[in-house]
C-alpha cells in the first residue's frame, strides 16, 4: 500500500483523457441547448438546460456501461477502462445539476419542502401512464452520489474491494430507476415515438454487449479438467502458446491464475493485481517486471512482489516445464514466495 | 399521512448526515491519518475534501475503525490468498 494516493492520480494522458471528456460533455450541452432553441424558440429556457443535463448524464451512462464489457471483448478499450471514474464523476455531477435544477423548477415554490413535494405532489404509484416518475430519478442520484464520493482509492482500500465492488455493482441498478425515470417521464411529456425506440436501442445494446462478455468470461473460467501427474502438476498449455512478455490466465485453485513467458523462462502467479484487482495476466513484461495492465503496477513474476520501495505481494504457484509444456501446482504460495521459472527448452532439443 | 412520513423519513436521514458532516470534519483533518498508512505519508487538501462526502455517510464504520484502534485497513483475502495462507488470514480482520 505505499504507491501513494498520488501514484494513479495524473499524468500527460489522463489530463488529455479528462480535458477530452470535459469538451464531449460541453460540446453536448451547447448543441442541445442551442439546437432547442432554434427548433422550439418558444420553449423554456429551464427545460431545455434540466433536459440537456438529464440527457447528456443518461448518453453517458451509456458509455460507461459499455466500456466494461467492450475491454473484455477487445483491449484496445482498456486505457477507458481504467479511466472510467472521472467519467462516472463526471456524470454523477450532471445527474446532480438535472436533478437540483428539476427540484427548484417544479417543487421550489410550494409550502411543503422541495424534497417533500417531489414524492408526494405526485402519489399516483398505481398508475402506469401517470406513475412519479421522477422519486425514481431521486433514488438513482443517491446510487450515483455514493459511488462517485466513494471512488478514491481510499475508499476502496477502507470498505476492501468485496464491500466497494458491491456497492460500485449498484450502477446496474440505478440504470434500471432511470429506464424508468426516463420511460415513464416520456409517456407524460410530449415526446416523439421516436424516443422511446432510442431508449429501447440503448437497453439492448448495453445488454447484448453484457452477455457476448459474460460468454468470454465463463469459456475462462470453466476451463477445467487439466491433465495432473503424479505430484498434482497440471498441464495447462504449451511453452510457446505463451507469447513471448505476455500472459496467459487459466482457471486454477479456485481463481485465475496468469503464466507469463519471458528471458527464456516461465512463471505463474496469482491473475488478481493487489490494488484493484486488475487482470496481470492481460499485462505485459516490462524490464523483467509484470506491469498490471490498468495502473502499472509492477510484480517480479519469480516472486510475485512488486520492486522495491514498493510492498505490494501476490501469490505464486509451483511451475515445472517438461517436454515443452508448462505444468502448474494448483497450492498457491504465500504471496511473495520465490519460485524457480520454469527454463523454456530451446524447440528441437528434448 | 405519507407527506408526515416521508416528512419523518428526511428528518431522520438529515439528522443522521447532521452528525456525520461534523464527525467527517474531524476525521480529515485528524483520524484520517491515523487509520490509513497511506494517508498517513501524505494527505494534501484535495485528498481530504475528495473523501470528505463519502465520510459523511459511512461515520459509523470510520467512527468504529477509529475508535478500535486499527492503523490499517483490513486486507482482502481472494482464494489464492487465502489459501495460501489460511492461518494468518484467520488472525487479521479479514472479509
Ligand atoms: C432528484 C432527482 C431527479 C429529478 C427530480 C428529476 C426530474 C426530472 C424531470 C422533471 C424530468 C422531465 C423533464 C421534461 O419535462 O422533459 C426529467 C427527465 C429526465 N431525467 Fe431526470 N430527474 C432526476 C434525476 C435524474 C438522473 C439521476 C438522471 C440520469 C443520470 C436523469 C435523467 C433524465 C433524463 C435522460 C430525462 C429525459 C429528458 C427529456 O425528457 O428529454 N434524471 N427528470
Ligand atoms: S489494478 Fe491498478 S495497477 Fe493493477
């Protein structure tokens, strides 16, 4: 844990990346408003900034959602990836601005308070066409304010990741207040057919993307029924289906486990990079070291602990390489234990 | 009858966020550095806003920390690890 709160912070790339998100985001907002106000100049200029808010944080809800399952398809998503929490900040905080601005619009003139008024101006729960759409949108910014006030990494560290994971896995239900929030809204503004198919086309795509992922994902984590010798070895590949300075994660003791080829030697360690759990065997070898594909982090692949001032461990796994296959021992080691690489044979000589 | 509850409700959850703004002040500016070892290398002005909200609403678990006397948070323990070392892992606070 001594890499430092600052260490994932910034460099040249993520300011390029925000200073990219902030211009898409103003971008949107300006052409939205401006292009209302040419199309309906008598609309009112409050509802058309409280619906390119409202629109422009759904759009990049969207995006968020979709990055996910689009890394695990192809890796060129990755750098989005591990950038995506100033996007989620990003949206939570034009959630907010649509939401306060909604408030002071229909509820902040009344006697009962604002936040009152918004769930009990409207009590038609039994009704589909006149249903209160907009406590739905409510309960959805409190989901995205406590992901987005707890996306530092102190956050993760202090609740631990199985906590933070969960609570992170609440994006996918605050999704599903805001189908509602926006369909519903629909059916009591004048909104054009057209919409509704837009809403539907955004669902699905996310959904399709979710499961062409989960089919990849479940390919790798069943692959079971490894041939084992006498002293419990698995086989789990050939040496040179591993590219050289890469990886190749298998589904061994009850997790995944990354095999990395390089200098002439094989290594295994545990897949589960220790700051967020990101997939080491997706990385690269870099000078001799693992580097976690989502934030750099470095592990020597012998002893699964990253260099020094560093303290970060992983677990290895025994390896032994024999006839030009790789054979793993299914019984981590502690983290850090020092494990001989098993020695690439040059092809053609036994 | 619902306007007295919902009425009630917000009461209670801003009386609950009430104390925990004033507990989160404290605990950037002191407990901070006492829990976490990372913090406690080094803890700037926008690190302690950035986690000021969510200390808001999580107090009871810092207040908790705090007051247990932990200096670290607790480690996570994934299969492998967990495996690997099954008796050490049973005398940390492990999850
Ligand atoms: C306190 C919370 C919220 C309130 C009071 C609220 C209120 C409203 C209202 C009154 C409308 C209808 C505007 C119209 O007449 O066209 C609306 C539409 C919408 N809201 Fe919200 N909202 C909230 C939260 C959210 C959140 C968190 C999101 C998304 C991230 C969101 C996204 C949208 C979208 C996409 C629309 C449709 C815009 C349109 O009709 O063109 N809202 N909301
Ligand atoms: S998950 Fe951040 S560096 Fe590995």
């Amino acid at each position: 844990m001594s890499h430092g709160y600052q260490f994932v912070g910034w460099n040249r790339q993520k300011k390029l990346y925000d200073l990219t998100l902030l211009g898409a985001v103003l971008s949107y907002l300006l052409l939205f408003i401006v292009g209302s106000i040419v199309l309906h100049p008598d609309a009112v200029i409050d509802m058309i900034i409280l619906r390119a808010l409202g629109t422009c944080a759904f759009v990049l809800l969207h995006v968020i959602l979709a990055i996910g399952p689009l890394a695990r398809l192809d890796r060129r998503w990755l750098p989005l990836l591990y950038n995506r929490r100033h996007m989620g900040v990003t949206m939570f905080t034009l959630a907010l601005l649509h939401g306060l601005l909604s408030l002071l619009t229909y509820h902040g003139f009344g006697d009962t308070h604002p936040l009152v008024s918004l769930f009990t101006s409207n009590t038609r729960y039994d009704s589909l066409s006149q249903f209160p759409f907009q406590p739905l949108g409510f309960f959805a910014l409190i989901l995205l304010f406590l992901m987005a006030a707890t996306s530092h990494d102190f956050w993760l560290a202090t609740l631990t990741p199985p906590i933070w994971k969960t609570l992170h896995m609440g994006v996918y239900v605050a999704y599903g207040l805001l189908l509602g929030h926006v369909g519903f809204g629909f059916l009591q503004t004048e909104t054009h057919p057209a919409l509704f198919g837009l809403l539907a086309a955004g669902c699905l795509t996310l959904l399709a993307l979710h499961l062409a992922a989960a089919g990849k994902e479940t390919k790798l984590d069943t692959q079971d029924g490894f041939q084992q010798d006498g002293e419990g070895y698995l086989k789990l590949c050939e040496v040179l289906e591993i590219p050289n300075n890469r990886g190749r994660m298998f589904f061994v003791g009850g997790d995944r486990i990354a095999v990395f080829r390089y200098d002439g030697r094989v290594s295994a360690i545990s897949n589960a990079c220790q700051h967020q759990n990101g997939p080491l065997g997706e990385g690269r070898v870099i000078d001799g070291l693992v580097t976690c594909p989502w934030h750099g982090f470095q592990y020597d692949p012998a002893t699964g602990a990253s260099p020094p001032p560093f303290t970060e461990k992983v677990p290895t796994f025994n390896l032994k390489v024999l006839n030009g296959s790789v054979w793993v021992h299914p019984n981590p080691n502690p983290p850090g234990t020092y494990v001989n690489p098993g020695l690439v044979e040059e092809p053609g000589h036994a | 009858m619902f306007e007295q509850l919902v009425n009630w409700i917000f009461v209670a959850v801003g009386g609950y966020l009430a104390l925990g703004l004033g507990f989160a002040v404290v605990f950037v500016l002191r407990g901070v550095r006492e829990l976490d070892p990372t913090a406690r290398e080094r803890a700037s002005v926008g690190f302690r806003l950035a986690i000021l909200p969510a200390s808001t609403v999580f107090w009871p678990l810092l207040l908790r920390r705090w007051l247990s006397g932990q200096h670290e948070p607790p480690e996570e323990c994934s299969p492998h690890r967990c495996a690997a070392c099954s008796a050490s892992c049973e005398q940390k606070d492990v999850v």
